[in-house]
C-alpha cells in the first residue's frame, strides 16, 4: 500500500507526544482538545565569539509561577556558543520559528477558537512588553544586565535562533504545565 490508509484500532491508553499539535491529536481521538495548545515562538540572541567566554555556565532567574516561562537567561552551548533571551510571543503558525512565517489556520485558530484573547486582557504589561523585547533588543538589555552587568547591545549577534514551545491554556486563558 502507499502507507496512507486507515486502520482501526483500539487500546486501554494512547501516549501521544504530539507537542505543538496535542490539542489537535486528541481531538482526532475521542479525547478532550482541552487545553488549548497556543503556539509560542521565543527567540534568542546570540552573543558575538568574543564575548563567549565571559559566560561560562547556565545563567538563569528564579521562574515567576504566574509564567511559565523561564524569563530571560544565558544557555552557553556545546558548540561554544551562548545564547540570550528569549522573549515569549504568539507565534503566527504552530511551527513558525520566523516572524514572516504565518499559517492562516493556525493564526485564526489561536486567536478565535482559544483562550489567548483572555490572556492578553489579564496581562497586558508582560504581553507588551514581551512583544517590545522580541521587536527592539535594547528593551530587554536591562533584565540581561540584571546577571551579567557589564553586556551590551555590542555584545550580541545581529541574527537571531528562534524555537516554539507548546503553550498550553486552560479555557479562562490560564497558562498550565
């Protein structure tokens, strides 16, 4: 066969790993589409090699609990480069590392059909500034300056690494683990 035909099946449990697309797999079961996966893109700076070797270890803050995120932060990597940030902001396609990258669906999805809207309304400030950070380095220089006080916006690489996580909302637009 061509490996695209249906097949039945029936199990006590599923498992399915589904990440940016849970909410959807579940639906496609007879499991609940609950909790809405909203998809978040952060996107990190990456300090100039000449600056590397000033941050030697994991630099990270004491996580907010009403955020899931792990708020600004220094990851070095193993191929000796250290990356900054990131922000925390709507992705506008569940698989959109770019700002240019948008998916229709999945932005109508995101916004329509899901609890976002409610978000924003309850945190207009981390939102605002959340998205002012992703757009303008400098904004977000001072929470890095907050660990290693002596970096600046000379410190940082012009071009950007970007990852989406799931983020997962109850139906009153709470975020939830």
């Amino acid at each position: 066969g061509t490996g695209r035909e249906r097949v039945a099946m029936s199990a006590k449990y599923v498992v399915a790993c589904a990440g940016l697309h849970a909410d959807r797999v579940a639906a496609m079961g007879s499991g609940s589409a609950q909790p809405t996966i909203v998809p978040v893109r952060g996107s990190f700076y990456r300090l100039k090699p000449e600056h590397c070797k000033k941050v030697s270890s994991l630099i990270y803050p004491v996580p907010d609990p009403n955020f899931p995120f792990l708020g600004v932060h220094f990851t070095p990597r193993m191929d000796g480069e250290v990356w900054v940030g990131p922000s925390a902001v709507l992705a506008f396609a569940r698989e959109g590392y770019k700002l240019s990258h948008v998916n229709f669906w999945d932005t109508f999805h995101a916004i329509h059909n899901s609890p976002i809207l409610k978000f924003v309304r309850k945190h207009p400030k981390f939102v605002a500034d959340q998205l002012l950070q992703d757009a303008f380095p400098s904004r977000g220089l001072h929470l890095l300056q907050r660990f290693v006080p002596a970096v600046t916006n000379e410190w940082l690489e012009g071009e950007r690494a970007s990852g989406v996580r799931a983020g997962a909302m109850d139906p009153a637009g709470n975020l939830v683990n």
